[in-house]
C-alpha cells in the first residue's frame, strides 16, 4: 500500500506542482463549489495511478486544484463508497495520498438523513462526532507508523477549533445552522423507520453511506477535519415519506448556497 501512495503522491505532484495544504470532499449535490474555485486544474480520476472510479450518479471524477477566494485548495469531485463493491482502503486511498502530499486540513461535506426531530429539510448539520456502523474499520490490518499510530485517539475526529469558528460564521450571516453526530453505515439501501428509531436512540442525529471512513484516516494520519451534513430527507417511525436519491440530490442542490457561504469564510478563515 505504501508504494501505491507514493506512486499516486508523486505522479500528481509532477502534474501540479505545488500542492496545497487545503483539502476539500464534495458529496451528493455540493459539486456547485468548484463554480467558484479560480485557476483551476483538473485531473481525472481515470489518469491517476492507483484511483477508484467513482460510479453513482451526481458524483463527478476529477481531482482539482485551484484557489478558494485567496486560499489554494485540492477538492476532490466525487468520492468513493463501500457500497460501490470498494475496501475501506480502496475508498480512503485518497485521503491518504492527500496527506502524503502535504495536505494538512480536510473539510468533508455530504447529504444525510436527519431524525434528530428539531431538523427540517434543508439544514446544515456541523458534525460534531460521527457512530461509525460500517462493517470494516480502514485502519485494519497492518499498520505502517509512517501512516500514523497503531491505536489513533478519535475524541476529537472533527476539529473544536473548526467546529466554533464555523459556527461564529453563520452566526454572522444569518444562517441557520444545527450540530450533531453523524451515523455512519454501509447502504446502499435508505433506513427503515425502525433504524432511524434505534439511530437516534443511540445518540444519531443524521445519517448516511460515506464520511466516517475518511474522517477515521485523516484523523490517523494527524490531520485536522471539519465535516458538514445537508439534511436531505428525514426518518422516523412517524416518518411515512419514501426518499429516492433523486430528491436527495435535488434537497442537496437548494441547500448549496447557505453551505458554500459558510465553507469559502471557514476556509479563507482557517
């Protein structure tokens, strides 16, 4: 795995050239972002060494580097999922290839399913910890301390520093915004109402297929992380709607400016 990492690092640094320290995962209908990334420079997935390819529809393969207002970032459009038939190493791969380049912060975001019973369609969820329900940890398996530790702390997976100042961001510009745990679990198929029950029940706040693997990674190799939800539909035993990805996307999309807002300050702010 190591020499992949290496290969993958140094094949897009010879492309690039300075890489910077600024990282960025768009999920389901936040592709909108990189309208608003300058001097951009695409790499597509299909041209890196060692890359998945992404396969769900709404999800992108590019990676691109290019400035966010003034600050150089790296944002990957498109993801990689378990449910796609991938390993966890094969869905974090590049988050390692990420820090082996130098990238030091990484803002998540993605859609969830909310059944905290004060969201609404639309929020914005700042995580504050994630319940990882995925059924293979990334981190199994040898561990090589050059990647980082064998048993790496998760009691603060998603930066406090982050987590504040985000919210003293929407705070400024009137944007509603919640915080809460973010579930993790394997899909593809959307949760029972008896699921999103028992989620809730023990401590869940939102819920969705992606996030948790890359959150585990970056924290194991000392990266600071902040992570967003946009609420795109709820669940719920007194829920009776029947979600498709369609209006997940759809949810997402309309959602898209107030999370772009806050993300463009937290970065240049950062």
């Amino acid at each position: 795995m190591l020499e992949k990492i290496k290969e993958t690092a140094a094949y897009i640094k010879a492309r690039v050239g300075e890489i910077p320290e600024t990282a960025i995962i768009l999920g389901t209908g936040l592709g909108a972002l990189v309208d608003h990334i300058t001097d951009k420079q695409f790499i597509p997935y299909t041209e890196i060494p060692n890359f998945p390819i992404s396969t769900v529809e709404g999800h992108s393969g590019n990676l691109i580097f290019g400035k966010l207002g003034e600050k150089p970032v790296v944002a990957m459009q498109g993801r990689f999922h378990y449910y796609e038939g991938y390993d966890m190493k094969q869905v974090t791969f590049p988050v390692r290839v990420m820090k082996a380049m130098g990238v030091k912060t990484l803002f998540v975001s993605n859609a969830a399913g909310g059944m905290n019973k004060e969201f609404v369609v639309g929020d914005i969820m700042i995580i504050t910890d994630h319940i990882n329900l995925f059924p293979e940890n990334p981190l199994r398996g040898k561990n090589y301390n050059e990647l980082g530790p064998r048993f790496p702390a998760m009691t603060e997976a998603y930066s406090h520093r982050l987590v504040n100042l985000a919210t003293e961001i929407a705070s400024r510009k009137g944007i509603r915004v919640m915080k809460g745990v973010y579930v993790g679990t394997p899909g593809p198929t959307f949760e029972t109402p008896a699921e999103y029950e028992y989620f809730r029940i023990i401590g869940g706040d939102a819920v969705g297929m992606s996030t948790v693997p890359e959150v585990i990674v970056a924290n194991h190799g000392g990266m600071e992380v902040f992570g967003v939800s946009v609420i795109t539909d709820l669940g719920g035993k007194e829920v009776t709607d029947v979600p498709t990805h369609e209006e997940v996307q759809k949810a997402a999309e309309a959602a898209q400016p107030k999370m772009m807002e806050i993300m463009r300050e937290l970065i240049a702010e950062c």
